[in-house]
C-alpha cells in the first residue's frame, strides 16, 4: 500500500483503496489507515468495502477518512448508515438524496 500511495502521490493520482472482508478485521484495517495517515494521502483516497462493518471500524480509527459503501442494491433508508460517506448501488437503487449526501461530505 505503501508503494501504491507514493507512487498515486507522484503521479497526481487519488486512489480508492478497496478493503475486503476477508481481513484479519481491526489490526489490517488500523495499519491501513496508519499507513494513509503516515503517508499525509488522508485527503487524495477513500477506502471502500462491501461490509459496512469495515467502513465503521475505519470511522472509528479516523473519522476524517472518507468511505464509500458498496452495495449491489440500496434496501431501506441507507442515509442512516454515517459510516458511510458515499455509497456505490446499481444506478436504479440510486436517489437524489444520495447524490446530495455525497455532494454534502464532499466525496
């Protein structure tokens, strides 16, 4: 990730790091977000997964990190998720009132 960061950094580039659930759960997902901290990338990446649980822990490491939910289908008021900066659904799950949360949290 390291490697990945400085290279996106040299190149002008932001990046979406995707975490998946098959970490090994709080410890990856902690060095991640210290490896994005140490790095000074806080502002140029978002980390994305398609567990919720993953963007609440990241939350709960760094709030300022911003994160991206992604679901295959929007089910129930997702806007209660604020783990959630931004979420990623088929185009026929998406609303207006995402699109404007998303412009809000600026991601």
């Amino acid at each position: 990730l390291e490697e990945a960061i400085i290279w996106a950094r040299e190149n002008g580039m932001k990046l979406n790091i995707e975490l998946k659930s098959s970490l090994k759960g709080y410890e990856a997902e902690k060095k991640v977000v210290d490896t994005i901290n140490d790095l000074d990338f806080a502002d140029s990446c978002l980390i994305s997964s398609t567990n919720y649980g993953i963007c609440e822990d990241i939350k709960a490491i760094d709030p300022e990190i911003k994160t991206l939910y992604v679901m295959t289908l929007a089910i129930g008021n997702v806007l209660k998720l604020d783990a959630a900066d931004a979420f990623a659904v088929e185009a026929e799950s998406a609303t207006q009132t995402m699109a404007e949360r998303r412009c809000r949290r600026g991601v």
